[in-house]
C-alpha cells in the first residue's frame, strides 16, 4: 500500500467513527436500535530484510450492542 493509501484509509476510519457518533445520537431514544462502536486495527505491510516498509494503513469495523 503507498503512502496515499495508508492516508486514505486513515480518513476513511475516521469517517466511520464520526458516522458511527452520528447515529448513536440521533437513534438514541428509537426502542430496539443498537448502539455503534468503532474499532480500529492497524494493517502492516509486509517487507523483506532491510527494505522501506511504508505504513499499511487502518481498518475500522463497526460493533452493535443493543440498547436498553
């Protein structure tokens, strides 16, 4: 993945989490709607020995519970 990539994929994360704050709010008093959590793990690239490893970049996922 090119540094552009790592970048993109950082604000794409960030759009997720923003999203996910969004509608938790705005569906906080709908019976049965499930509350959003984001969570992030990093993507590394795989290098050989003794070579540049840019960064790989971030994933983000989307984890309901349900509300009360």
């Amino acid at each position: 993945m090119s540094i552009f990539g790592a970048a993109v994929s950082g604000m794409n994360a960030e759009t997720n989490w923003l999203s996910t704050i969004a509608q938790n709010i705005a569906n906080s008093n709908t019976t049965g709607y499930k509350t959003g959590a984001a969570e992030f793990a990093s993507l590394i690239d795989q290098a050989s020995a003794g070579s540049y490893q840019a960064g790989g970049g971030v994933v983000a996922s989307i984890a309901l519970t349900l509300s009360a």
